[in-house]
C-alpha cells in the first residue's frame, strides 16, 4: 500500500529529497505523499527510504489505498519504463 504524512509532520525537508519516485511534495500545512507514485521504495529499496529518515514517525501506510507487493512492482515498472 502506498504511504501517508500524518498531521505530526514537522516539515523537516528530509523525506523529500530521499524518495527516489518523487511521491513526496510540499503541501499547504505538511509534506504529502502522491499515491499514484508511491512504491514503498519496492525496485529500488527493501525499506521505505522516507520512513527511515522521519525524525517523528510520521510516515504509516495508507489504509485507503491498499496494494500488495506485485501491485506496487508493477507500478515501480510503469514509473521507471519509458
């Protein structure tokens, strides 16, 4: 399933730079997470590269948008296949 920011955002700026999908945006109160781009770092990492670096814990997984592994593969293929 792809990932969240909750309201405990900080706004530190670390998650951003570390997503290698570029889910992971500025928004009006705290950084957002694009769930049309989010792979849970599945194809490029084993562990979600934003949740390792949040200082506050803020980063959980989206119980609206449900995905297994193979869903979130195919979506790191469609992101990365030109």
């Amino acid at each position: 399933m792809a990932l969240y920011i909750t309201d405990e955002c900080i706004n530190c700026d670390v998650c951003e730079p570390e997503c290698p999908n570029q889910a992971i945006s500025e928004g009006p109160e705290f950084y957002v997470i694009n769930s049309d781009r989010c792979t849970e770092c599945v194809g490029h990492f084993e562990i979600p590269q934003c949740v390792e670096v949040c200082p506050v814990d803020c980063i959980l997984p989206n119980p609206k948008r449900r995905e297994t592994k193979q869903q979130l593969e195919k979506k790191f293929l469609k992101l990365t296949t030109v």
